[in-house]
C-alpha cells in the first residue's frame, strides 16, 4: 500500500495553487479509481504536512473534510480561500470553476 500512498502524495503535490481535485480524481490519477477512501486514509497520515498541499482535495460534491488533519473544515476553508478558491452559499467548492483539468 504504500506505493500507493506515494503516488497519492505525488499527485496531490501537482495540484497548482487556486485549484482543487476531489478524492476520486486522485484515486483515478493515481490508477485505481475505486479507491478514493484510500486516498483520504493517505491524506490522513500525510507524513509531510505543509509540503503536500492535502487541504486542496475535496470531496466529490464540493464540500470539505470535517476531519481535515489541520483542524477540521474550517482551517481547510482558510487554505483554499487563502490560495483564491471560492466557495457557493452553501460553503462548497465551485468545482466547475477551481477543480483542476488536466
């Protein structure tokens, strides 16, 4: 698994400031689209916290971790709103305006 996890951290690590990816996104960049929950389990154990920018990968609907490493969905808001991404009225992330295309 932890081949995995790094190229998790790899991909997570590519995500250009001011844009977002969600769990699956990541899972299929990585090569194993069903595998989002392991991406979260690798996000959750970032062994690099500050290095790998994890506050920058949501879920598929927008919304933010409650359980964000870095201290819940607040602090995970303030990163992305710090990096300029912007959040709909019910707090989500506008994936059709910030989730990275590749």
């Amino acid at each position: 698994m932890q081949g995995f996890f790094e190229r998790v951290y790899g991909v997570v690590m590519s995500i250009p400031r001011g844009k977002v990816l969600t769990y699956g996104d990541v899972a299929r960049m990585c090569g194993a689209p069903r595998m989002s929950r392991q991406v979260g389990w690798a996000l959750h154990v970032n062994p690099r916290p500050g290095v790998i920018p994890c506050h920058r990968v949501v879920f598929a609907d927008g919304s933010l971790s409650p359980a964000f490493a870095f201290g819940g969905e607040n602090a995970q808001r303030e990163l992305l709103a710090a990096e300029g991404v912007g959040f709909s009225g019910d707090l989500k992330v506008d994936l059709k305006k910030y989730r990275w295309v590749i």
